[in-house]
C-alpha cells in the first residue's frame, strides 16, 4: 500500500486543486483530502489544518521541488525554465494578435476566401486554418435571421419540452460572446491622457457612476417618493487605489 504524504495544505482548497493540476501534469498522482469539511464548514479550516495536498511518499521531493519553483514565478518543461510573468505577457499578446486577425477578417471577408500566412511567433499555421473555419462558421450565423409564423410559435409555445425563448433567438449564446469580445477588442482606444487621483496619485481610476456620493439626499427623498431606490445619478472619477472619489 502507498504511502500518502501532505506536500501543501491551505485554507482555501482552489489552490491545491491548482497545484494538483501542475503536479498531474508532471504525471505525479495527487490526493485532496479535507475538501468537502471546508466547503460545508469554512471556519474549521484553521481548526483541522486546512486542505491537504497529498502525493505519493516516492514523489514528496519531486513535488516540493515543482511548489517551490512555483512559489518563486517558475514554470518549467523539458526544454527549460520560464517566467510565469513572461508567460503571462506572451500570452497576452498572442489573445491580441488573435483578435486582430479576427478583427481584420470581418471587416475583409473576402480574407476566407484567400488563405494567409502571418508571420507570429505566437502562432502557428494550424491555429491561422483553425480562425479561419470559426470565422466561417460566424460569417454563416451572422446572417441567419428569424423566419417568422404564427404556427411555429404557438407549437414552440404550448410544446412544455421546448422553449419558446430559442425559438426566438436564431443565433447561439457562444455567437454573441464572440462578436461582444472583438467588437470590445476593436473599440479600445488609448486614454488621451491618464487621470491621476489626487488622493493617493494612482492611475488606476474610471470614470463612471460614483460610489460614496450616490447616497445624495435628493436621491433618497426621490426613492421615498417612488418607493424602490433610483439609478444612479452621479457621475465621478473614482481610485480603486484608495476608494476615493472626485470630480
């Protein structure tokens, strides 16, 4: 019988399920024990030690060896050791050329009819053949539309096993996703310039519907009146640095 020994333990068990995945990867079996008690119970976790990440008592160094690359921003394969912050921004980068090829074929459609090559680091031809079969698969919803009747609906309507809901929506959910993620995409525009809080200085603020000024007395006094609470009403500039808000 195999002896089990703890490698890593935590409070919040997604992250020995994370650690599991990378152990698993490396072809170590591993073993979550405690889950279910935390998950049920959460302020038992201190109690009971938190959940443990256990691997075969062979595979504890080989698997302390990999937390501990981890631990310090390192991933590393047969070819080598990588920065898990360069990885990041590789792919990064990759999601962005992507988005681009996507974006430059639906304002040239003509483009998957004339098979390209990019010259990416990040990708490859397969990938390019793969964007272009998706894409064609989205040029041919684009232009499906709902045919109409009244005796389709009412069978769509009174038949409990189906819903009437789908019969409207002639595109799948997955098609809206793609085409809200690369119109986002295509709509970013640089900031002109950075607006800095003059709180704290950070640069990390929005401008939108205000947090700490919407409670306004002629807001409540209208949301007394109306009696359910109003949209907001003011808008300002506010630091998620610091929380504060300004004009």
């Amino acid at each position: 019988m195999t002896k089990l020994i703890t490698v890593y333990s935590s409070n919040i068990p997604i992250d020995c399920h994370i650690l599991k995945g990378r152990l698993e990867s490396e072809g170590i079996p591993c073993f979550i024990y405690d889950e279910q008690m935390i998950w049920v119970h959460p302020f038992v976790a201190v109690a009971i030690g938190g959940a443990k990440l256990k691997v075969p008592f062979d595979k504890y160094f080989q698997s302390q060896n990999i937390i501990n690359l981890i631990s310090q921003g390192i991933l590393t394969d047969e070819n080598g050791e990588y920065q898990i912050s360069e990885i990041f921004v590789n792919e990064i980068k990759r999601q962005n050329d992507i988005l681009s090829i996507k974006n430059n074929i639906r304002n040239d459609s003509s483009l998957l009819d004339n098979p390209f090559t990019v010259d990416n680091e990040f990708i490859d031809q397969n990938e390019i053949d793969e964007i272009l079969k998706n894409e064609r698969e989205f040029q041919k919803l684009a232009k499906k539309e709902l045919k109409f009747s009244w005796k389709h609906f009412f069978y769509e309507l009174f038949n409990f096993k189906r819903s009437v809901f789908k019969y409207f929506r002639t595109k799948p959910v997955d098609y809206y996703l793609e085409k809200e993620i690369v119109d986002n995409y295509i709509g970013q525009k640089e900031p002109k310039y950075i607006i800095h809080c003059p709180n704290c200085n950070s640069d990390n603020t929005v401008f939108g519907y205000a947090i700490d000024y919407k409670w306004a007395i002629l807001y409540l006094i209208i949301s007394l009146i109306l009696t359910t609470p109003l949209f907001l009403i003011r808008k300002k500039y506010h630091c998620f640095d610091c929380g504060y808000d300004f004009k």
